[in-house]
C-alpha cells in the first residue's frame, strides 16, 4: 500500500503525535466529503499502527510478518467494515462480529483495530451495537470510522470519537498532486469542480469526455445540424441522468448569459462562444418551460417511473431543438 496522499498530511502528523504521547483515542472519526481518500487514510494509519518496525516517518515498513499479513487482507488482528454492496446497509451481524474479534487477545500487534469505512451506512440496530463498545471498550482496541456525513450517524457515537476532519483541498497541494495524475488536463479547474476532493476529480475527469461528447450532440441539435430521432436512436444505452445533467447545465448558463452578459458563472466555460451565440436565437420563456419539463422527467426517474426510453428520449430533445427555432 502507498503511503498517504499529500494533502493529508496535517491529519497524519495530528495522530502521530497522539500516538507518541501515548494518548491515542480508542475511537477516531475521519469525516469530509467523497473523494478525499479517507478509506485509505484509515488503512494507511492502520497499517503502520500494526507493523512491527514503523519508518522514521512513522508509515508502515512493508516488509515484515504484520505488514505481509495485512498486505494479504490476513491480519488476526485487524477488521474491516464496509457494505456488502453499494447501497447496502452495514448490518448488526457484522457489528456484533466485530465486538466478538475486538474482545479476543491480540496476536502480533499491541491493538485490536478495526476500520468501518462509511459508518453512516449501518443501520440503526448496529449503530446501538457499536454504540456499547465506544461507551465500554475492552482492552487496546482502537476503531477507525471514515464518513461523508457525519450528521447521519447519532450525537452519542460522535461524542464518543475524536473527530479528524479532512477539508476541502483546494490549495497547491492537492493541484500539483492532480496534475500529475491528469496530464495536459486544467487539474485546476477539476478540483474546482470536485469542492476540493482530488480523488473525485479524477473521477469527474474520467467522466467528463463523455459528458464533453454529450454536449457536442446537444449544441449541434441546438444548431440544426442533427435529426433528434436519429439522436435519440443514439442514446438508448447512455443513462438519462447524463443527458438531463447536460441540458439543465446548458440551460442554466444560458439563461445566466441571456439576464446578466456576464460569464464569471456559467458551468460550460469551454463552449462560451455557442452559448452566446444561443442567447440571441431563444427567449427565457421558451428556456423556463422546457426546464420545468426536464425537472418533471428527473423527478419522474428518481420516484421509479418507467419510460419509453426512444419515445422519451425523441421528445426531449425535439423540444431542445425546438427552443431554437
């Protein structure tokens, strides 16, 4: 395993020295959005808590017995607790599996230690399971919870973690670290776009050559240089959350240029050019209707409802094109 990111520095330096002074917490609370690497945070610290021979800078030294096992996701002392499935809740039973491994003698390391990446997902039975070991703990056991949202797990459970928070990193960093990973890409503009989460700029980064695609088509129908059936025919694999996230960011910027001529807040800063050109051939009404249709479909999909995807799809972008007639 590689050691942490950069931009997490300041929170390992903070546990380190807890861990010098010998006042380490038995419960840890690593908290900030999605894609700020706190999973791996988590088995980092884990890791070098566990190895028998720590580095000078106090990482893991990758080479000895405990790091071989836990390398191997065959450590006896160390758990990790996650969803079965994405979506899925953390059960009881898993809860109460972990309470049983944290009670037994530990074999190689001087902790019992246990991760939960994502503790809001339990469910409300196994949170009051969990909650009994943080009130009580038993022995040298120290349990690691990562989540993007701390306000969904009780006040009781947070009370009883110290809380590390992982902010946004929006500073040189995190920007140097990303345009390593995204060459020839504006790593600024995608951790902009992320909120300061560099490992959800990847991601965004991964996403948007379809997305850049999806709006090529979109501003080509807006130009009369596409039949939306033969679009829509297209699209029948693409997923409408996609297309309706591409509309409503092109409506949305352009009705932005239409009321202020002003630039600074539109989304779609690479396709300025277009949207000012179709500023001047639609009217705000035209853009307010159609996107009181596209909200209606979106809340349509997310309650369940099943459509006629060409069908949809055909009428959808008829009425795009037609704000531009």
């Amino acid at each position: 395993m590689k050691s942490i990111y950069p931009w997490q520095d300041e929170q390992w330096q903070y546990l380190h020295g807890r861990v010098i002074n010998n006042s380490l917490p038995h419960a840890i609370l690593l908290a900030g959005q999605a894609g700020m690497g706190k999973r791996h945070f988590a088995m980092c610290f884990a890791k070098a808590l566990l190895c028998i021979t720590p580095t000078a800078n106090a990482e893991a030294c990758q080479q000895c017995k405990s790091c071989l096992l836990f390398a191997a996701n065959n450590h006896p002392d160390f758990s990790l607790i996650e969803s079965e499935a994405a979506g899925k809740p953390i059960k009881i039973d898993q809860i109460r599996t972990l309470i049983q491994t944290l009670l037994a003698t530990t074999q190689l390391a001087k902790y019992k230690l246990a991760i939960i990446h994502q503790a809001e997902a339990m469910n409300t039975a196994a949170a009051n399971a969990l909650l009994k070991t943080l009130e009580e703990p038993e022995g040298q056991s120290l349990i690691i919870l990562t989540t993007h949202s701390p306000s969904l797990l009780s006040a009781t459970i947070r009370s009883r973690c110290q809380l590390v928070n992982f902010l946004p990193a929006l500073n040189d960093t995190a920007r140097q670290w990303l345009a390593k990973q995204l060459p020839n890409q504006a790593a600024e503009e995608f951790l902009w776009l992320s909120e300061g989460a560099p490992l959800a700029a990847l991601i965004l980064q991964e996403g948007m050559v379809k997305r850049n695609e999806i709006l090529n088509h979109l501003l080509g129908l807006a130009r009369q240089e596409f039949n939306p059936i033969t679009l829509a025919a297209s699209y029948q694999k693409t997923e409408l959350t996609e297309l309706l996230t591409g509309l409503m960011s092109l409506i949305s910027d352009i009705i932005k240029l239409n009321l202020t001529q002003n630039s600074q807040y539109i989304f779609n800063k690479t396709y300025l050019s277009e949207l000012q050109k179709l500023v001047k051939s639609t009217t705000l009404a035209k853009l307010y209707d159609y996107l009181d249709e596209l909200i209606i479909v979106r809340q349509q999909g997310l309650a369940g409802v099943n459509f006629n995807q060409q069908l949809l799809l055909e009428r959808i972008l008829y009425q795009w094109q037609n704000c531009f007639i």
